[in-house]
C-alpha cells in the first residue's frame, strides 16, 4: 500500500490512512503549528496572569528581569483591586445582570421555540425567519435609539436598563439554539399526551423540558456568557461608578489618565475572565457541540 | 443530530392527526410567542425603526430634534472622516475575515487529525472565544504597548528590529494591530465550526481518491473544501457580519486613533452621539451600515449557498 500512495499531505486525513503518515512528517505539518496556535492563543493569559502578581519594579525593568517570569511575585495589585476600588461591586452587578436577563431570555425562548417548532401555528415559519433575523441585528446599531428609549423610560444608570435590553440579542439566540433541540424530540410522545388529555402547558413542563436539559443548559451558559461579554449597552447606559459591570469598570475606572496601573488592570481582567471560563471548562462539551450544533443546522 | 436535519417546510406525516388534536392552537401559539415578541418588537424592532428616524432628525442628547430630511447624510457624504471610517471598516473586516478564515481552517485541519489529548486541545482552543473581548483587549493593550511591550521586546533580543514598534501610535501599524487582535479573538470560532463540518466527511472519501492517486492538495481541493462549503458560508456571514460592527476590541485599545487612522463606523458612531451628544449623525451612522450588513447577508445567502440554515433548517 505504501508504495502504491504515499501521502503527501495530510490535510483531513482520519481514521484509515493514518499508517501512511511517518513521525518527522507529523511533526512537521501536525504538532509544531499546533505548539504554534496554542503559544500564540494562550499567550495573552499567561501574560494577564504573570503581570498581574508582578511587582511594579519588575513589570517595566526588562534589563534586570526577564519579562516571562516573576521573581517576587506580589498580591498587591489585587489587594488593591477588591479593597480600594469597586471591584466587588461590579463583579456583583454583572454576576445580577446576567443571572437575571439569562433567566428572563431563557423563559421568553423557551416559550417561543416552542410555539414555533411544534404548534405549526399559521405563520410560524416566518416568526421562526423573524427570529433569525433579529439575532443578525448588531447591537452597534442598536444602541443610540435604545440609549434615547432607556433615557425616556427613566431606566437609565439603573440594572433594569440593562436586564431589559440584553434579551435582545439573547431571545434570538437562545430561541434557535432550543428550536433546534425541541425538533430532535419525537411527536410521539407529545401525541401520546395529547390523547392522553395534557393541556399543551403540561406538555411543555413534562415532557419537552425535562428531554431537553442539555439544550437548555447549553442555552443559559450562552445567555450567561453573552450578557457577562456584554460591552456597549453597559458602556452606554451605565453612568455611576457603583453601577458599573466589570468590562465597563476595569476600562473606564481603572485606567487612570497617565498611569496606566498595569498590574491591577491585568489582575481585573483576569478574575472578569474567571466566571465564565469557569463555567466554560465545567460543560465545555455540552458548549462545543451546541456551538457546532447550532451553526451546523 | 438526525432529527435536526428535518426542514421547516418538510412533509410532516403526522400533521394531520396532529393538528386536529389541537384546534385552538394559532391562538395558543400566539400566547406562547407573546414574551419573546413584546421583548424584540419593543426593545429590538421599535428602536430599529427610531434609529432610522433618528437619522433624520438633529436631535442632541437633552434636547429633542426636528426632522432636517438628509442633511445629516449629506453632512455624512462630504465628511472626509466619515469616508475613511468605512474604508477603515472595510479593510478591517476583509483582512480579520480573511485571516480568520484561513488560520481556523488551518487550525481545524490540525485538530481534526488524529492527537493525544485531541478533546483537551479542543477545550483550550476556544478559551479566546469564551472571556470578555474588552478583558482580552485590555491584555493586548497592554502587549502593544508602546515602551514595554513583550513582542517589541522580544524582536529587539532576536536582534531584528533597534528600537520599540509603536504598535498602536503608528496609523499602519494601529490597523494592522487591531486586526491582529481580533483575528486572535476569532481563530476558535471559526476552527471549532469548520471541525464540526470536517468530522462529518466520511474517511472513506479520502481513502478513494488515495487510491485512485489523488495528492494530498487534490483530496483537499476536490473533496474537503466542496463538503466545507456549506458550513464555511455560514461561518464566514457571521464573522463578517460581528466583524463589520466590532466596537468593543477597538473602543479598548485605539478609540479609533491615531488620528482617526482606526475608527470604524460603530466606534464614530459612538463618539459622535454619545460623548458628542449628536444623537441625530450618530444614528445616520449606523443606519449607514445597514446595507453593507443587508449586501453582505444577501451575498451568503444568494451567492454562496441558497441554505435554508436561516430558517434553522437544512437544505
């Protein structure tokens, strides 16, 4: 066999072929650009992470010390983050405002997917485009009207402005993703109901939900994860320091007009990060293959 | 996976008894969608439509407009800035898109072989996806910076450049910055989706056109691309389109300096209505992106694969 094709390349190669490929050649075209994505992907949070226990001293004398290392690594620089400013505050904040328009955009989707995906109602097809096309709507456009709507409905420099804005881009989202789950589960059973006297409210809690569980959690971690993300709306409606959420705060509060406290900012980003790289690494299954899933359909 | 693949408009077998079995159900179905749709048509599709009117006005923050017809356009039309933002974003988007593109391809061809820890990999490739952009970005500020940054640092130990990049003080080099950033933010996606799209072509196809004497560049040519079109469509429509609006990456390090060398047309369309109060131009702006954003949805949709993916469906 060897003889007859010896592979060149190997670009989507899987399975069966695999005893063509020698080592030296894999190294080359498979394991030294992988080492090469990952550095360069992984490089900005070993970064974060090393300037953020850096002792000021360090963090500019490249002469002295090597930049890719921390000799006297300090907590300073977080000290300073969670005891003098509103750190924990607006930790807080983003932590209510995502939980509550998660929960919000979840209820709504659910609801909706549903409507559309089983009752087959006249016109559903094009609520389902409608949907589709809401989530094509980028909140850069959005946010001057909503910034004037937000003013007028006396919501502004509130959470409320935020909680009830962030379904916008969630409800989209959220309702195709569970679209998709909702048509995986067979009619059967839901008919079998249906005979059996449930109302469509009993159908929905008993049987669609609970066989939808790892839809719904992968659409609450994507709700969560969007409106934790979340920039312009907050940047926009938010004014008080107090109220800020932690994307807005670490850029607007923490950057001082000279000095740049670079310690203190990298550690802000880096615990910004935690919560949902957290939450990321407990489903990351259940998020890759949603994200593939829903792209996929 | 399967019963995904069903169409909206397909055949359903069943619908008939179904349907009968529930009668009432456009006015339950309205009910059902009533949440979602007080939720978009207020806050998503009534500021859509003021947006537009906005457009049309002069209003300023603290103050209401009246309606001044297109001279918030016309104003738009001779403004030397403004033109150079939509150049900026244009130059933005194909470069990201392109770089994007190719890179998560590579990167998914990579992942898709067959590796120790393959599942792991795949976790921590999409970590750049998962955290806040704006945290992210203030890293990148901060390894772009102007005296201390690490990669200038690093090419002066490796002796190819004497003195420091100014990676973000430099019109060119500010664009080609941003750029850089935001292809790294958007690498994941697009690889994690097109090995999605790889892990579905059947080995077996490969296996033929080694047999019948294909190269490694024909099988990728004749077979992974035409299989990958599809997927790569819609990926690509989405990354152009979060592309085209980006706010946030360039808000974090530039604010669309030097000299406005790196404003897009979300960030001037920040800038000119919020700090500068002139809500009207600032929504002129914006709608000024509406049809490079409708051009770019109708291209994937007519030109590249006529997919019912938009409906959730499949062709």
């Amino acid at each position: 066999m060897a003889q007859v094709a010896p592979a060149r390349d190997h670009a989507g190669d899987d399975g069966g072929m695999d005893y063509l490929q020698r080592v030296p050649r894999r190294l080359v075209t498979v394991y030294l650009p992988l080492l090469v994505f990952l550095v360069v992907l992984l490089f900005p949070f070993y970064w974060m992470t090393i300037t953020a226990i850096k002792p000021n001293d360090e963090l500019t004398d490249y002469a002295n010390f090597s930049p890719f290392w921390v000799v006297r690594p300090t907590l300073d620089h977080i000290k300073y983050l969670l005891f003098e400013t509103d750190y924990p505050g607006w930790l807080w904040n983003t932590m209510v405002v995502a939980v509550s328009a998660t929960a919000i955009s979840l209820l709504c989707s659910v609801l909706a997917a549903y409507a559309i995906e089983r009752m087959r109602f006249s016109g559903s097809r094009y609520v389902g485009l409608g949907i589709f096309l809401a989530y094509l709507v980028p909140p850069s456009i959005l946010f001057i009207p909503l910034a004037l709507m937000v003013f007028k409905l006396g919501l502004y420099d509130s959470k409320w402005a935020l909680i009830l804005t962030y379904p916008t881009f969630l409800v989209p989202f959220c309702t195709w993703l569970l679209m998709g789950y909702f048509r995986s589960i067979p009619y059967e059973l839901e008919e079998c109901a249906l005979m059996d006297g449930a109302s469509r409210w009993q159908i929905l809690l008993r049987i669609i939900l609970p066989l939808s569980v790892p839809g719904l959690i992968s659409a609450a971690i994507f709700a969560f994860t969007l409106s934790w993300n979340e920039f312009i709306y907050a940047l926009t409606f938010i004014q008080s320091t107090e109220n800020k959420t932690v994307p807005v705060g670490v850029l607007t509060e923490l950057v001082r007009s000279d000095v740049y406290e670079w310690g203190s900012l990298m550690a802000g980003a880096l615990f910004g990060s935690l919560p949902v790289v957290v939450l990321y690494s407990f489903f990351v299954e259940h998020y890759v293959s949603s994200m593939t899933g829903a792209v996929k359909e | 996976m399967v019963a995904i693949t069903k169409g909206v408009a397909a055949p359903r077998p069943r619908r008939g008894r179904f349907s009968r079995l529930s009668e009432n159900r456009t006015v339950l179905g309205a009910g059902f969608l009533l949440p979602a749709a007080a939720i978009l048509l207020v806050f998503l599709t009534y500021p859509l439509g003021l947006g537009v009117w906005l457009g049309f006005t002069d209003t300023q923050i603290g103050r209401p407009g009246v309606f001044v017809g297109l001279e918030n356009y016309q104003d738009l039309w001779q403004d030397t800035v403004f033109w150079l933002s939509v150049t900026n974003t244009l130059i933005y988007t194909i470069g990201a898109s392109v770089l994007k593109f190719a890179l998560g391809l590579w990167l998914a061809l990579i992942l898709n072989e067959k590796l120790p820890f393959k599942a792991f990999f795949r976790a921590i490739v999409l970590l750049p996806w998962v955290v806040p952009t704006v945290l992210s970005a203030i890293a990148f500020w901060w390894i772009y910076d102007a005296q201390f940054s690490i990669i200038s640092w690093l090419l002066m130990r490796l002796g190819l450049i004497h003195q420091p990049i100014n990676f973000l003080g430099d019109p060119n080099a500010a664009r080609a910055s941003v750029i850089a950033a935001n292809v790294w933010r958007g690498i994941p996606f697009v690889a994690i989706t097109l090995l999605a799209g790889l892990q579905t072509i059947s080995p077996s196809l490969y296996e033929a056109a080694t047999l019948d004497g294909a190269s490694g560049w024909q099988r990728f040519r004749s077979i992974t691309l035409p299989m990958l079109t599809p997927i790569i469509a819609v990926v690509m429509t989405f990354s152009v389109l979060f592309t085209f609006t980006d706010f946030q990456l360039i808000y974090v390090l530039t604010r669309g300096g030097p000299v406005n060398a790196t404003h897009l047309m979300a960030t001037l369309s920040f800038q000119r209505a919020i700090p500068g109060g002139h809500l009207g131009e600032g929504a002129a702006i914006a709608v000024a992106m509406i049809p490079f954003l409708l051009g770019a949805v109708m291209f994937s949709y007519f030109g590249l694969q006529r997919r019912r993916w938009q409906q959730g469906g499949r062709d």
